[in-house]
C-alpha cells in the first residue's frame, strides 16, 4: 500500500487537509469561470442598457435639431472616460446611429465610421447583423451575438424616425475577466494554503498524539497484548487509529472472557448450592421409599386385588420409581436404565396430570402419535412431560387449556406442551432454564432446571416461544440416545 495511506496520521491529517483545500479552492475556481461567461454577458447587456439611457437623454435632441456635432459629442464623451489599471474594466468599443435606412448618421468612430455611409459597406460584422437590427421600438435592447466574430452587439430603436442606436463590445472583455478571476483564485487559495498548513499539522497532531497515549495505555493493561488482538483490523493501517483499534479488540477480547468466566463462576456456584440441597434430600427420601416400594413388592406377591386394585398399585410403583429416580436427575448424575416409553407411559401422565387439572377447572387434553414403545428410557422422559405440564397447569388461569402432544418419529420423540397463560416477559426468557429462577410463590423454580438438565443429557433440545395466545416448551429428544 502507498506509503501516504499508512504513515502515521500526524503526517496524514496536514498532507490531507491542504489536498482537501487544494482541491476545493480548485473546484470553486473551476465553477466560477465556467459561470462567468454568462454573468459577464449580463453584466455587459446591463452596461449596454446604462450606456443607452445615458446617451438617449442628449441624443435624441441632437437629431431631432440635425444637430449632428451635439450628436456625436453625446456619443464621444463614453469613449473618452478610461480606466487606468482596470483592463477588465466593461467599456464600449463603439457606438453608432443609424437611420430607417441602415445609413450611419452619427458615430463615436467617425474617421472609421463617417456619415451616410451604408451600414453594410462599414465591416463584415456590420454587415451581418443589419438583417437583425430591430424594426420596432421597444423598451429592451436586442442582443446580436454572431459566431466568429470579434465584437457582439446590443441595438434598440430609440426615435420615431426608425434611428437605431448599435452598442459593440470586444469578446476580449471575457478573457480579461477570465484572466482577473484566475489570477486572484490563485492568490487567494495560496493565502488559504499558506494560512492553513500550520492550523493543520497542528491540529493533526494534536488528534493523532491522544490516540498514540490512548494506544499505549491500552496496551499497558497487560503484558503483550500485540498477539492477542483481533483478526478482523487491517494489517496494512500502521496509524494511531489502526493501534487504537488493535488494542480496544484485544480490550473487548479480554473483557468478554472475563465475563464469561465471571458467569461459569456463578453458574458453578449455584449448581453446587442446588447439588448439596439435592444430596440432603436424596438422603432423607431414599430409606422411605425403598420401604414403599418392598411393601408394594409384598403386595403384589401375596395379594389378592381385582383388576383395578393392581392397575391402581402398578401405576404407584410407577411413580414411586419415578420419584426414586428424580434424586439422580436433580443431581444432575441421572443414569437411569430400565424400560422403554410406550403408550402407557403418555396415558400415566393423563391420569396422573388430569386430577390436578380438573381441581383447576383446567381443559387438559393429551394427543400422541405413538408405537406400543420407543428406544428411550420412560423414567426421564416421563419426568420431562411431568415437569413441563406441571409448570403449565400453574401458568394457566382457571378455566384455562394446557395440551400435550407426544409424537415418535424415526429418529426423534417431539414434546409440545402449551398453556394459554400470561407470556412469559422478555426480560426472563435469557434465564428461565436457570435454577430458582421462577416468580412464583407455589414453586423454587427447579422444574424447569432439571427439565434441562435431563434433555442435556439426552442430547436433545428445549425451547420456549410464543404461538398466537399460547405459550409452548418443545422438546426434541433423538431416540437411541445414551440417557
């Protein structure tokens, strides 16, 4: 890259500032010369007009009386005012009456012009613009501006008796006024150059001095930060901005693993709280339990119930194994290997979820589309849809709708549960896996922790969002997965 595109912006900003006011300064120029071709010809055709109303007033007496030395002293005094010093000074070059007859009756040139000579016969010029003299009298002046000509002309009528007054003026008029503009655009931007080159170092350097001190205190926040920075700077930018913008990207690099280690820091905190709460309550419910469950052993050995009776303590072994169970996933250390998720699993969780639904006065409705079984353990993932329903039923108003449905695909158990509560706040949704994170004064908020923690496990995914007035968590557990 060129060397003026990567030094350092103390050089930089100057050497750019007096380009940008070269360039500007140039531009300004070129636009006012290519507008003064137009404006000199207003300024001449205004000139023309003063020159006319102030001959008019002598002139017209002069011929009337055949007065015809009163008449050309009214025209020779315009050419006899100079201007010394002023060559860009708008002046006439001649001025001429001529009659109806296109005749030359007056002249400020005389000796070049004399009377009653034809008006054709003077100059070529003249010649040519005979057939454009105006034939009525009007308060305007009729500009002649023929190509290839050394002179362009303004005539209007100016007696009853058809004389024409011709004003010309020298096309050099615009050179000259080119010539003035050039001249003083040059002085002038040199003045502004001159003038500026100063302010801009200056103020390059004091821009540029700041970022380098800013740069190196950046740096300074650690050892050697120059092998850390991010990728994404130009490697070809060697100025203060470039250094600048290496270290605030090593900067945010550090800040954000910092922050990243800060929450892993936190989480582990409070999985540890949540794992020593787990272990206490793992201690006190295991001895009851196993005596539950060898006392339902003993009663299906030895007992004598009808059909009912035994679905009935089927169905609370179930959920007696169920809650065994549940210690090891809030331990997060659930292994659980038994029997597959079949139908009566998903009819389990109506009978068991509907009770609870019906005290709410709750419209609880379970659809699945499932094979007699399916290659996943039942323990977790019963105690996913129990979680998640529960957490629905208390989310949902009375007289509310909670829904349940379970589909097996080949690779994939789906898990949609729904309730038509309050939307969750944006502002809770980041956290809403997180443990204790509920608001509620019925539940610790763990529900849905260890709801995550079993489908981690699984490998699976579990979402939440919004459909029409229905909040839904799915879940999508990959079948055959290592529980």
């Amino acid at each position: 890259m060129m060397p003026q595109f990567t030094s350092s912006l103390r050089y930089r900003l100057p050497l750019w500032g007096v380009l940008l006011i070269a360039v500007t300064t140039l531009a300004i120029s070129l636009a006012l010369m290519a507008d003064i071709r137009g404006r000199v010809r207003d300024n001449i055709a205004a000139n023309a007009m003063v020159v006319v109303k102030s001959v008019e007033a002598r002139l017209l007496p002069a011929l009337a009386n055949d007065d015809v030395w009163m008449a050309y002293q009214s025209l020779a005094w315009l050419m006899e005012i100079s201007h010394p010093g002023r060559p860009a000074t708008i002046h006439p070059h001649n001025l001429l009456v001529v009659d109806e007859n296109r005749r030359i009756v007056v002249s400020a040139r005389p000796k070049q012009f004399p009377m009653f000579m034809a008006l054709q016969d003077a100059t070529s010029e003249y010649a040519r613009i005979v057939p454009l003299l105006p034939k009525k009298s009007s308060l305007w002046l009729t500009e002649i501006d023929l190509p290839d000509t050394e002179y362009f002309y303004f005539a209007r009528r100016i007696g009853p008796d058809g004389s024409t007054l011709i004003v010309s003026y020298p096309r050099q008029v615009i050179a000259e006024r080119f010539s003035a503009i050039v001249g003083r655009s040059v002085v002038t931007g040199g003045l502004v150059l001159l003038l500026l080159l100063p302010f801009s170092w200056y103020w390059g350097r004091k821009i540029s001095l700041p970022l380098v001190d800013i740069a190196e205190r950046i740096r300074a926040l650690a050892g050697d930060p120059l092998s850390k920075v991010s990728a994404a700077a130009d490697r070809h930018q060697q100025d203060e901005v470039a250094q600048l913008y290496d270290a605030y990207m090593w900067m945010q690099t550090e800040l954000e693993g910092k922050k990243l280690l800060q929450d892993q820091v936190v989480r582990a905190e409070r999985l540890a709280a949540v794992g020593q709460l787990a272990a206490g309550v793992a201690h006190e419910i295991n001895n009851p339990l196993s005596g539950m469950l060898t006392a339902i052993d003993t009663l299906k050995e030895y007992g004598q119930g009808d059909f009912r009776t035994m679905k009935t303590i089927g169905l609370l072994e179930r959920g007696l194994v169920q809650i065994k169970e549940i210690v090891g996933a809030i331990l997060v250390q659930a292994n659980v290997k038994g029997r597959l998720l079949g139908r009566d699993d998903i009819e389990d969780i109506r009978v068991l979820i509907k009770l609870q639904a019906d005290k709410k006065q709750v419209n609880f409705v379970v659809t699945h589309e499932m094979p007699a079984s399916v290659p996943i353990a039942a323990t977790v993932a019963r105690q996913v849809m129990i979680n998640l329903l529960l957490n629905a039923l208390q989310a949902a108003p009375e007289q509310g709708r909670v829904t349940l449905h379970v589909v097996a695909g080949d690779a994939l158990l789906e898990i949609l549960v729904c309730n038509n509560g309050e939307p969750i706040p944006p502002e809770r949704l980041p956290g809403i896996f997180e443990p204790f994170a509920s608001k509620s004064r019925t539940g610790l908020g763990l529900g849905l922790w260890v709801t995550y923690q079993i489908v981690s496990q699984l490998q699976g995914r579990i979402q939440v969002e919004r459909q029409a007035e229905l909040t839904c968590f799915s879940v999508n557990l990959p079948l055959g997965a290592p529980p």
